[in-house]
C-alpha cells in the first residue's frame, strides 16, 4: 500500500517490538539515503500487533491483505498489487518480496 504496510509474521511475542523498531529505523534511513531526504519521519509511532491463534482467522487476516489494494482501487484483481504476496498465491508466479508457505 503506498501509505502503509501489512505483515503476517511468525514470531516469538517478545521479539516483536524489536523487530519493529530495527525495521522502521533501516527503512527510514535506506529511503532517506535512496531519496536524498532527512532520515526520520517515514514511520508513525506504534504498530497494530493482532495475535493469529487459529488457521481460520490466519486466512481472513491474509484475505484482507490481498484484498486492500482493490478496495483502494489501486488494482482490478489482488494478484495485480505488485507488492502483494497474492501473486504468490493465486498464480505459478513469485512477486518480488519472498513468501514463505511453509505454513500450509
């Protein structure tokens, strides 16, 4: 999404917030370095952290994701979000991000 990002992650619930952190700080310096800008500011404070304990809810969660460009009308079809995992798991192709599908 050009305004915000949408993660399933596997991981241990105390690491979480460092993970974060670490990664809001390298993407705000990678942007500020790629784009000439400031560092800082890219990211705002706090993130939604919803814990997946079921199969069922991990698909809605996953549908959501998929579907949010197109209900943002950025694309027709959620396979079309270049940045999507979709791609990955509605047709034979890979997006650029790796997804990990071991899960299934």
């Amino acid at each position: 999404m050009p305004d915000h990002i949408h993660l399933l992650l596997f991981i241990d619930g105390d690491k979480l917030s460092n993970l974060i952190r670490d990664f809001k700080k390298y993407t705000s310096q990678k942007t500020a370095v790629d784009l000439g800008l400031d560092s800082g500011g890219l990211w705002s404070k706090g993130y939604d952290r919803q814990e997946i304990y079921s199969t069922e809810i991990f698909n809605q969660k996953l549908e959501y994701i998929h579907y949010n460009p197109v209900k943002k009308k950025l694309v027709t079809k959620s396979e079309n979000w270049r940045w999507s995992s979709a791609i990955d798991y509605m047709t034979e192709n890979n997006g650029p991000i790796p997804v990990w599908m071991a899960w299934i």
